[in-house]
C-alpha cells in the first residue's frame, strides 16, 4: 500500500480512480519484459483485443507507453497488496493452474513473471495503431 509519505502526482491520479464505494481502479496496463533486453515478452492477445481492433479499425501493432519507476511502485504496492495476494491466498495452485484471463493484466503478469526468472513487470499505457500512424491508447491515459 502507499506509504504516507507518498504523492500520487497528476500523471498517476489519471491512472487510479475510486467508484462511489471506494473501490480503487485503475487505467493502466501491466505487461512483462526481459530484464536484459527490455522486449516484451508476455502480454497475452485476448478475443476481445480482436474485437476492439475490429471496433476502431486498429493493426495488430501493439503501442507501450511504461510510467515512471516511482508511479509504477505506487500503483504496483496497491494492486500487490489488494488483489494479487488476496487472490493467491484464496486460491490454491494458482501459479500452475492460472490461466490468463482478460481484464487481469496485473494477475497476468505477476503469474508469469514468477514462473521466468529474469523478467520484470511493467506498468503503462497499451493501445495499437492505426493505419495512419496514430495510436489508440485501450488502456491507461
């Protein structure tokens, strides 16, 4: 969780929203990279990614845009700590049997990177292009 020493800044309060219960979500995305080379390295492609490409008229060309390092450990800590190991307390086996699901990106990443030793979780902005050029930002602002 966020210490309270921590400043969410602008770029990061555009990431992180609270319903009228105060439940906390965010508009980001979280994909794995080598650590070495810093290509992705997992981020799976859902049907409902086909459909939203089919929607906006998108390429398959996958646009990442990382945050920083101090915003990510901020969002990251939260997510940790209020859905991943809630999650894997609830569920047993959950890093064999887990299987990706959409709208879980966090989990997603979390399980694999666990599994493959000398990745790291990014935390950003996801979108494809368009044939123009531009990109479409799906997910985080």
């Amino acid at each position: 969780m966020c210490s309270k020493r921590e400043k969410i800044n602008e770029r990061t309060k555009k990431l992180i929203s609270k319903d009228e219960k105060g439940n906390i979500s965010f508009d980001a995305h979280a994909w794995v990279v080598d650590e070495t080379t810093n290509e992705v390295v997992f981020d799976p492609d859902f049907k409902e990614y086909q459909e939203i490409r089919k929607k906006y008229g998108l390429t398959n060309e996958r646009c990442y845009k990382p945050i920083s390092k101090k915003h990510s450990n901020i969002i990251w800590n939260y997510v940790r700590f209020n859905s991943i190991y809630p999650y894997m307390r609830i569920t047993k086996n959950s890093l064999t049997n887990y299987e990706n699901t959409y709208l879980s990106c966090f989990i997603n990443a979390y399980i694999y990177q666990k599994k493959h030793p000398n990745t790291k979780i990014v935390i950003g902005s996801f979108g494809w292009k368009y044939p123009n050029g531009e990109i479409h930002w799906q997910f985080g602002a």
